[in-house]
C-alpha cells in the first residue's frame, strides 16, 4: 500500500483530545424526575456508545438493571424480531392473544385511541439506532416500538435525524396519554421541541435556533428540574385552585336569583343592585384571586425539590377535573341556598326595632350581597395556604373596599345627582346598623363555611391519596427539622465506565467499553482519529 | 448534547437578536419577590386547630340563639284577617259593594293590655312588589321635586306615564297601586261612647326617605296645588296627590303612607308600617284590655278592577308577562320588642295585627297564596280565568277576528278601561278552535312559523351530525 510506505519511521509528537463534559448536575437531575415518574428518552446524533456511556454517567442506564435490549436489525423483520423478543423478556404475557391490549388493538379501533400503561417485570434499557429505527417507525411497526420502548426504563436512540426525531416524540403524542417534554440545544433538536407539547431550549454555544423556537429557554439542564418540579406544579395548583373557586363564586353569585325567583313571580327579578353586579367580578372578587393565582404555594421550593413525588397530582389531573367541577358546582349551589334562605327568613315579616320597614327590596338585596360577599372572601381566605403581606391587602383590602364602594354608591350626593341610576340612597345607613343583619351574615358564613372546612379537614385523614401522605410528612418535618438535609450520594458508574468514549474503528471500541479493560483509576484516553 | 458552561456565566453569548440589544445580564433580580420567596404565613388544617374552633362556635352561637328565640318569644302580636271572603266576616259585604266607599267593623277583645308603643301594620300577601316590571316602573327624579321631570316623567313609568294628555304625578305602577284602605281603632268603654284611639301618621317612614329622597317640587311659598299644576292624579286615586293630607308637612310626595308603600318589598307576602300608637306619659296603658272594634274603609272593588286592568293592560303591553297582582289585604299591628338589647321598662310588648286573606281571583280560586307558575303560559292562566266564569257564545271565526281588532284598537284608545270581559268573550267562545290559536290570524301565522323553523333545524341538525360523524381521511 502506498500509505505503509510513506508513514514509516514517523515520531509521535503528541495527541489531541476533545473533552466534552456534561454539564453540572444532569445526573442529580435525572435521578429526582425519575423519582417523578417521568420517563427520560434520549434522543440524539451522536454514535451509540457515545450515547451509552453518557446514559451510563448521567444514570438514565444503571448498572443495576435488569437488562439492555439492543435494537440494530437491518430491515423490518429483523427489527420486529428484536423488538418482539425485548418484550417477552420484559413482559411475556404481553405477547399472547388474551392480553388486554392485544386485544384492543385486533378490533381496529378508530383513531385517536391510547395504549395504556404496561408494566414490566423490572428495569430494562433499550437502546436503538438511527437506520433500525427508519425501519420501526413505519406503519405496521410502531406500535411494537413504542409499546417495548414505554415499558423500558430508558431508551437511547442514536444516529438520528432531526426529523426521527420529531417523528419519535410525534408517536408518543399520538398513542399515549402522557405530556411529551423536548429539551434540546442545537438547531438539529429543534424539530424535535416544535413537535413536542413543551419545547425547552437551552442556550450555548451551539447558537440560537433551540431557543428561539422553544416554549422555554434556560442555560443548564439542570434547570429543568427546578422548571417542573417548582414552577411547573405550582402553576398547575395555582390554576386549578383559580378555576374552582372562580366557578364556585359565580354560581354562587348566580343561583341566589334562581331561587328569588320562586318569590318573585318569575319575572327575572335581580336580588342584587346593578351596581353589584357591575362591580362583583370586575371589583370586589378579582384582587384576592389574583394575589391567590401569582402567590400560593402549597409547599416552598426546597420541599418541592426534595419530594419530587408531589408532581404526582399534576400528571393524573387529580386537582381540576370533571368530578371536581361538579363539586364545585354542588357546593355553589349549597352556598346560594344558605345565601338566600338566610337574609329571607332574616327578613320576613320581620321589622326594625323603631318599626320602621325592614323588610323592602333594597335592604334585602344589600343583607344578600353583603353576605355573599363575606362568604366568598372566607372561602378564598380558606383556599390560600401562602399568606404574604399582598395577600392579606388583596382580600382583607377588597372587602373593605366593598364596604366604601357601597357607602359611596348609596349616599346623598350620588342619589340625588342621578336619582334614575342610583336608586338605594339611604339603604346602607339604615341597614348596617341592624344587629339582624350582622347576625344573619355571621351564620351564612358559619353554615357556608363549616362544611367546607370540615371536609378539607376529615378528607386527608380518612380517605388520603398519596399527595396527602406526603405533605404530612413535609408538615411533619417543617415542625420537628431534620438535623442534616439527606443528600443521596451519587453512585457514580465510576467503577467500571468512565464517560469517555473512543471513536475509533469498531473493534477496539467494543472491547474497551465494554468494561474488560478498566481499572479503578484511568489513565487519559485520547481519541484516535485513525482509520484504517 | 453537553456543553461546557461555566455555571456563573449567564452572559447571553450569542448574537445580539433584540434590536440594539448588546450583551447585558439577563438575570432575574434575585428579590424576594421576583424569586417568590415573600415571607408569608402558612397556616395547616389540623385537628388542634378545626376542632376546638367548631366548638368555640357552637358554644357562641348558642347562647345567641337563646337570647334571640327568648326575646322574639316576648313579641304579642295580634292579627286580624278582614278579607272578607269567609261568608260570616264583616267585611264579606265589601267584596262585591252596592255603594262605595264600604265601610266594615271588626271586633275584638284584647285580653291583656298593651304597653309601651304600638305598632299597627298593613298587611298584603300574595302582592308581587317585587316583580321586575313593577319595580322598574316609578320616577325617582319627579318624586326627588325635579321640575323638569315632574311635568316629563320617564319611559319606564309606562304605561301610568300619561292620562287625559297630562303627566301623571307620581307616575308608574308602584304609585298607581297604593293601599288605600283607612283603619280606625275604638275603644268600646261604655256602650255609648266608644273612644277613637288616636293613631299618629308621622314617624312611619325612613328619614333618609321622608328628607332626602322625597321631596315635593320647589316653592316654599307657593301652595302645593300650585307647585303640581299641569299634572293628573295616577288613574287609580281618588284624590291628587297634593290633596293626601291636610298638612303640608305629610302631603304630595313626602306623604309618609305614600313614601312607606313606595318602598317596594323584597317578598310577595309582606307588611307596611300603617299607624303609630304612641304610649302615654302617665301610668295607663296604651291600649288598656277590653273590646275594641276596628272601622275598615274598605277600597277592593277599585283595587281588584286595578288588578285586572293592570293584568290585562300589561298583558296587552307585555304579552302576559305580568299576571297578578292578587291583593290579598293584611293588617297588622304590631310592636316588636327592641330584639337584641334588653330593656327593663319594656318588659311586655304587644302586638296588635288584623290580616286579611284575600280571594285571589286569578289563579287559585281557592285562595291559596299563589307562585307565579303560570305566567309562562298565559294561554293557560286565562283559560282557567274563563273557565271558572264559563260565558259560552257561538260566533265564526271572522266575527272573533273583528273582536279581537276592535278590542285591541279600544285599548289604544281607551287605554284604562277593564279588558278583560271582552278577552273573556274572546278565549272562551266555543268553537273547537285550541286555546292556541283562539286569538286569530297572528297566532295561527305564529305557530306555523315556529314549526317549520323547528323542522328545518332539527334536519339539519341532524345532517349536520351526519356529516361530522364521518370525517373525511387527512391526506
């Protein structure tokens, strides 16, 4: 050959080497999301035991598992063959005619349906390349990929394409009920995030494309874990809290007029003042569910950190869901009883202590109101766990603000500017000065409110989910601390793989990754670009 | 994949992709409020907390529930009922009157005398103050004395708005439709001398209402038959307004009775400060125990034409929106006791009431207090009307359709005139035609209308969900 003679007799000078590291605590990170019941997929360009050895070191793939499936058939049968065997060995049952899902899918259900949840007997790890998956994500074969894939604890997929890819997290989408989380760097992950329900970029040095087109963007992968487990799961609390009580303060506003108009010959009577109404959701009630929906948290971030189960609720759609909004909707209903029978029987044929009527339309729809009101800021005032200094100026703030708004609305200088608009002058004078009605308002919020608290109360004691059993525990802890916070040491796969990687002709790289060859502590291996 | 990023450096490297953006820190402000680290109180449910704080509420409420059943329990009340619709009342006499005005006399005996004030109390059950129609229809600035709206009321005031081509003062239906039944209390001492009871008719109504909200038009000097020149009583008074009272003080619009019944009630069944009996200064009671016998100045034949011409007027105005206002007369009077606070002086308090349950013709002919159910269908409520009264005449088609036109175009001449025999004639003429269709061409048009505008959307509805149930395959 002509190269045997010319590189004959050469002096090594040196080598080279590229060190790309991991980041700063990925591995800490997938460890919490996997306490998180989150699956982590990795979906990349790079050679496979590139991708192996960084699985291995940022523990998506333990030394511990049950087992490593390697998909590299060349052509569909080879991979069906593969994929099928994977899932004998993880589940044999899963092959046969009775099961559930087997069985679903022969009836050719009309799409979209979902495969569900299929557990295998232990931990396993599949790791598949770039052409065998060309192959696999074909018609007839994804559905085998993704149900082998979703019962592993990891999967590495390597030598893809940017459009594989987006085509990977597009299967899981479509056939599973789940939340698909792209993060990615390059402008190669970027259709990935686009196909993804939340796309995260991480900026770098790669330039901007992952960025620009993600839903989020930070700088470290670690973040990522601060992003679901803090943020993401307080947003998700904050909101169904807002929903609930946003339904349940509005039927109880409305449904107050339903029962009225039992009494008012059905002739859509308001029970309210207009203004009332003008002001109810726009005034009175729309501060405190602010503060409510930027500030309350169920538990501050080092909790949330260190229990990553808490995500649990988040992901089962456990806290605003049809059932849910039927309680919401029964427990309106309840408070507009309480809210109208209350000031009626208060009221009727009942008169002032100097004889004086007490008994009119005005007065009555003032005693409403102000019940109604005081009901629902003792509901919010029930549903917020986080009370900062804005929340106690938002709904303290806003009932008090109520009551000036009414003073203002019912006082001589208004009325008598326009008589036809503002029609209650003197109401609020002579009606807030009856004991009754102060009375009548303490027991609507005693009865509103009683049940309420009771049920909060009784329910995490005698039927706990999961979530409740955790928080006690935080309560616990927050009560008695712990003298040391628990760090779970990071077993490092140090022991027998390193993360560094050969890239050189497939022979050697087999036999040094494999993990022969290693001893406690390695010597720099550099990468030789030779190719032979 | 990894990248080797220095954990402090947040520089945003790349290029520069806002417009004149040069590389600045884009780091969050590391407040307690931007990193939502806000000191705050975080209270728990548990059961150190809930329990205690519901016993603490039973055990307050408790007592308060005593004290306030103890002193309601205090309250004597009397209540006389002068309907009249039982055969062996008094007042039976007035329900169909031969002269009016008719007077009727109630007795009774107090067993026990009445100390200390005695409130007396009108009141109505089964009246629909507060029926939105009613309630809407009054002139707030014409009864605060504005001038310009005194001789133009508001639309709302329809249609009490305008009589004989002249504003009417006050205007509306809630003014229109004032009590005005006239109690007299006597003491039957010896058998020739009873001794009227003097009843104070000052004091009734709300200050805020009686000085500020009320006002007669300005005029200080000017007579107050000067001061409403240009406007008509409402059609269903006997006198104008200004001529309530003999003294200026309690005549035109600040006339307490006037202000008391203006002030519309929150439920149909209800009561009305009438008069006060005011307790004397020396040691006699109020009202000492004995026989007393009440004068009733009883106006229902005027007010139950009212009612009718209210139901069918604004049936006319209002397609059968407003169906009854079945007066059903109640006095009461009665004192309540100051409720919360006790007061040694006042250890008893009377109450003396007359009630009155009214036959409430449109509905229920039993008299039962009726809920408005009826009013959806007015159909239904007018056929029940006709059929308790039963006139049966035979007549075409034709000759029902110039009925109902001339009936229509007298109401737009005659606006207050009693409708309701001839819609009487109308529905129940008997001619096999349904109670639907009974009221001409337009009913018929109507009802035609409506079912094929049901028909072609319920087709297509249905071939709408056809055409959704089948997608069509994205190529």
């Amino acid at each position: 050959m002509v190269y045997e003679e010319i590189e004959k007799d050469l002096m090594l000078l040196g080598a080279t080497a590229i060190d790309d590291k991991l980041q700063d605590g990925v591995p800490e990170t997938i460890i919490t999301l996997n306490k998180a019941k989150i699956k982590i997929w990795v979906l990349t360009g790079d050679k496979q035991e590139t991708a192996v050895n960084i699985a291995y070191a940022c523990n998506i793939f333990e030394d511990e598992m049950d087992g490593m499936f390697i998909v590299e058939g060349k052509d569909d049968e080879t991979v069906r063959r593969e994929l099928r065997s994977a899932r004998e060995k993880m589940k044999p049952e899963s092959l046969l005619e009775s099961d559930p899902v087997n069985s679903y899918l022969t009836t050719n259900p009309r799409m979209p349906f979902k495969i569900p949840e299929e557990m295998p007997n232990g931990n396993y790890g599949l790791i598949i390349n770039g052409y065998s998956l060309a192959h696999a994500l074909e018609g007839n074969l994804e559905l085998e990929l993704l149900r082998t894939a979703c019962m592993c604890k990891g999967v590495i997929c390597c030598r893809m394409t940017p459009l594989q890819k987006a085509q990977v997290v597009e299967l899981v989408k479509r056939y599973k009920k789940a939340v698909t989380l792209a993060i990615g760097d390059g402008a190669n992950d970027v259709s990935m995030i686009k196909a993804a329900h939340i796309g995260v970029g991480i900026s770098g040095q790669e330039g901007m494309q992952a960025m620009l087109n993600s839903d989020y963007a930070f700088s470290q992968f670690r973040y990522l874990q601060r992003l679901l487990l803090v943020h993401g799961r307080w947003s998700y609390n904050r909101m169904c809290k807002f929903l609930s009580y946003f339904f349940y303060k509005n039927f109880a506003f409305t449904l107050v007029h339903f029962w009225y108009a039992f009494y008012s010959g059905f002739s859509a009577q308001t029970v309210y003042d207009t203004w009332f109404i003008t002001f109810y959701n726009l005034v009175y009630t729309s501060l405190p569910v602010l503060g409510l929906s930027l500030f309350d948290q169920d538990v501050n971030e080092t909790w949330s950190l260190r229990f990553p189960e808490l995500y649990e609720p988040g992901q089962c759609n456990l806290y605003f869901n049809k059932k849910e909004f039927v309680k919401c909707l029964m427990h309106g209903i309840y408070s507009s009883l309480v809210l109208f029978f209350i000031p009626m029987g208060t009221v009727y044929n009942s008169v002032r202590n100097d004889g004086k009527e007490i008994s009119d339309y005005q007065s009555f729809s003032v005693i409403v109101q102000t019940s109604l009101l005081c009901v629902v800021t003792m509901q919010i005032a029930l549903e917020t766990t986080y009370w900062t200094m804005i929340s106690h100026i938002f709904t303290w703030g806003s009932l008090g603000f109520y009551f000036c708004i009414l003073f203002l609305l019912y006082s001589d200088g208004l009325c008598l500017m326009f008589p036809n608009i503002f029609q209650f002058l003197g109401v609020a004078r002579n009606t807030l000065n009856l004991p009754q009605m102060w009375l009548s308002i303490v027991l609507s919020v005693v009865l509103c409110m009683l049940p309420v608290i009771g049920y909060q109360f009784l329910k995490p004691l005698f039927w706990p989910v999961s979530v409740d059993k955790i928080i006690d525990r935080i309560h616990h802890c927050m009560r008695h601390p712990l003298p040391h916070p628990i760090r779970t040491k990071l077993k490092h796969a140090s022991s027998r793989r390193s993360a560094y990687a050969f890239s050189h002709k497939q022979g050697f790289g087999a036999l040094i990754t494999s993990g022969k060859t290693m001893r406690a502590k390695m010597p720099k291996k550099n990468s030789f670009p030779f190719k032979k | 994949m990894a990248m080797n990023y220095n954990a402090k450096d947040e520089v945003d490297g790349g290029p520069p992709c806002a417009p004149g953006g040069t590389a600045k820190n884009r780091r969050p402000d590391n407040t307690a409020f931007k990193q939502q680290r806000l000191p705050a109180w975080q209270p728990i449910l548990t059961a150190g907390t809930v329990l205690p704080t519901f016993f603490i509420i039973g055990l307050i409420f408790i007592p308060i529930g005593i004290g306030i059943f103890v002193t309601s329990n205090n309250i004597r009340e009397i209540e006389i009922d002068y309907t009249g619709t039982d055969p062996a009342s008094p007042c039976n006499k007035c329900l169909s009157p031969n002269v009016t005005p008719c007077i009727c006399t109630i007795n009774f005996t107090l067993e026990q005398s009445f100390e200390g004030n005695v409130f007396m109390y009108y009141g109505l059950s089964n009246f629909y103050q507060n029926h939105r129609r009613y309630v809407k229809s009054r002139d707030d600035s014409q009864l605060n004395g504005d001038p310009s709206a005194l001789l133009n009321p508001s639309k709302e005031c329809e249609p009490y708005r305008r009589n004989e081509d002249k504003p009417i003062a006050p205007c509306g239906a809630i003014a229109n439709s004032m009590f005005n039944d006239t109690l007299d209390l006597f003491l039957v001492g010896n058998e020739s001398d009873p001794t009227p009871i003097p009843l104070k008719k000052k004091g009734i109504a709300w200050w805020t209402d009686k000085n500020v909200k009320f006002r007669n038009p300005p005029g200080a000097d000017i007579p107050l038959e000067e001061r409403f020149k240009g406007t008509t009583k409402p059609v269903n008074w006997v006198k104008p307004v200004y001529l309530l009272d003999p003294d200026e003080d309690n005549s035109g619009f600040i006339n307490e009775d006037f202000i008391v019944w203006m002030r519309t009630a929150a439920l149909p069944t209800f009561r009305k400060l009438y008069r006060l009996i005011e307790r004397k200064n020396d040691l006699h009671p109020t009202l000492p125990a004995g026989r007393y016998y009440l004068n009733i100045t009883y106006n229902s034949e005027k007010r139950v034409n009212s009612f009718h011409t209210l139901a069918t007027l604004w049936e006319s105005f209002l397609h059968g929106e407003f169906c009854s206002s079945q007066r059903c007369s109640k006095i009461k009077t009665s004192i309540p006791t100051q409720l919360y606070t006790a007061r040694s002086q006042h250890t008893e308090q009377y109450v003396l009431t007359t009630v009155e349950k009214a036959d409430c013709a449109c509905a229920k002919p039993e008299g039962s207090s009726g809920s408005g159910v009826w009013i959806f269908v007015p159909g239904v409520q007018f056929s029940r009307l006709v059929g308790s009264n039963g006139a049966k005449m035979l007549r075409s088609v034709l000759a029902l359709r110039q009925i109902a036109q001339r009936t229509i175009s007298t109401a737009s001449r005659r606006q207050f005139e009693n409708k309701v025999p001839e819609k009487q004639k109308l529905f129940q003429e008997d001619n096999g035609i349904p109670v639907h269709l009974k009221g001409g061409v337009a009913d018929a048009l109507l009802y035609r209308t409506t079912m094929i505008l049901t028909v072609a959307g319920t087709a297509y509805a249905i071939y709408q969900l056809a055409v959704a149930s089948f997608p069509k395959k994205q190529g």
